[in-house]
C-alpha cells in the first residue's frame, strides 16, 4: 500500500518562511515525478512545482516562481519543497503526489490527471 506523508506546515507571519517534507512508502519512489498541490478553501487544487525522478529538474508555476524551491532526496524516498517570503495568498492545504514521468520537459507535470497518488495534506496558514 502506498503511504505518501507531508509535513512541516504550520501558521506563520507574512515574510516568514516553511519548509515541507513529504515522505513515500510502499513504492518505488525514484520511479515517479514528484509534486506539490495545494487547495485553498472554496477553490480547485492547483500544481504548485513537480520535480523529475532524478530530481535535476525542477518546475514552478508562475504564481510561486522565485519564492519556492523544489528538491527530493530519493535515498530518503523524501520530497521538500523551501517556501520563503510567504503571503496570505499561500494559505491552503498542500498535497504531496506521485505521477507520471513525461518524456519531455519539464519531465514532470502539474496536472491532477496525471497523479497516482496523493498524500493527506499539511495545513499552511499565513497571517497578514
């Protein structure tokens, strides 16, 4: 059974800073591209940043691009994804997940239907 567990969220100040961790079992985790998703109440979940399997490719979506820096551990079958200057606009729930490893750049990809699996989540809040 496939187990993927976040951490690290948490309520922070405007500015301030997050790191999250998520951590798989139960598969083989250097076989999939891995992503950060976040849901906001009252909207769709949205991709965040995805990383390739070997980890040398990162991707953002523009929303976070220069705040957020993605990055997985596969000895450790972790992901991380480093949040700085965060804003009240970052509060959501975030997902970790599993998908599909494209061919192409960015050799990963932010689209819902292209996961395999999904963590719990970890609550972010950030206050003004």
């Amino acid at each position: 059974q496939v187990h993927l567990v976040e951490s690290g969220g948490g309520s922070v100040q405007a500015g301030e800073s997050l790191r999250l961790s998520c951590t798989g079992s139960g598969l083989t985790f250097d076989g999939y591209a891995m992503a950060w998703f976040r849901q906001a109440p009252g909207k769709e979940r949205e991709g965040v940043s995805c990383i390739s399997k070997s980890g040398t490719t990162p991707y953002y979506a523009n929303s976070v691009k220069g705040r957020i820096t993605i990055s997985r551990d596969n000895a450790k079958n972790t992901i991380y994804l480093q949040m700085n200057n965060l804003k009240p606009e970052d509060t959501a729930m975030y997902y970790c997940a599993a998908g599909v490893s494209p061919r192409r750049w960015p050799f990963c990809s932010l689209g819902r239907e292209d996961v395999n699996y999904w963590g719990q989540g970890t609550q972010v809040t950030v206050s003004s």
